[in-house]
C-alpha cells in the first residue's frame, strides 16, 4: 500500500470513529408500576443528555403517571414519542421529582438515564 493511500485510510477510520456517538448513559434501576395524577406541559422543555443529543418535550402534551424509580416518578405520554440518541435510538419516558425534569426511564433496558443538568417543568 502506498503512503498515499495509507494516509486516505487512516483519515477514513479517524472520520468513522469521530462519527460514532457515545452509548446512551444506563443505570439499572426497578419500575414500581403505579397510576396517580397526569399533567399537561405548558412549556416545551430541552433535555440534554450526555451524548450531546437533546430531545424536545412539547408543549400542550400530557403525561400520565406510570411508576416510580428510586430517583423519582415516572410519566408517559401519548403525544409524541420521547426518544434519546447517542450509539442507538432509545424511547424514554421522563423522570421527575417535585416539578423538575432530572432524567429518563428507558422502558426496553429497564434503566434510567440522567439529565446533564436537570430542567423545571412547567406544568398545569
């Protein structure tokens, strides 16, 4: 191979690794199914995750509550669909405590993923 090609291939690898996003953050965590009140966002919210993904909540959807983890309550809502992005695609549900956004619940992986920085709910 030439030194010239060498260069091409190595620059295509460092381009491919470059590209790939990091896995989405898990931490284990149990679901206790349960049903209380639901809200309605008033605000669209952006949550950043730690792959330097963020998502959107919408405004004027709702959000039914469907458990709890140990970091707080668990909403679901059936206005849009909640997804996170890093090295796959994961749907999350959100995850709040006292009227703050602090991560997500991934329903398939049973796991929570953290917000960068947890974000106010706005909420009627």
């Amino acid at each position: 191979m030439s030194k010239r090609s060498l260069r091409i291939v190595s620059l295509g690898m460092a381009l491919l690794f470059a590209a790939c996003a990091p896995p989405v953050k898990q931490l284990p965590t149990q679901l206790t199914p349960g049903t209380g009140k639901s809200f309605r966002l008033t605000r669209e919210v952006e949550a950043n995750i730690s792959t330097g993904h963020s998502t959107t909540l919408r405004a004027g959807t709702r959000w039914e509550l469907v458990g709890t983890i140990s970091l707080g309550k668990v909403y679901r809502t059936r206005d849009q669909v909640v997804t996170l992005r890093g090295d796959g695609v994961h749907e999350g549900y959100i995850v709040g405590r006292e009227g703050v956004l602090v991560g997500f619940y991934l329903p398939v992986e049973r796991a929570f993923c953290p917000l960068e920085r947890n974000r106010q709910l706005f909420i009627e």
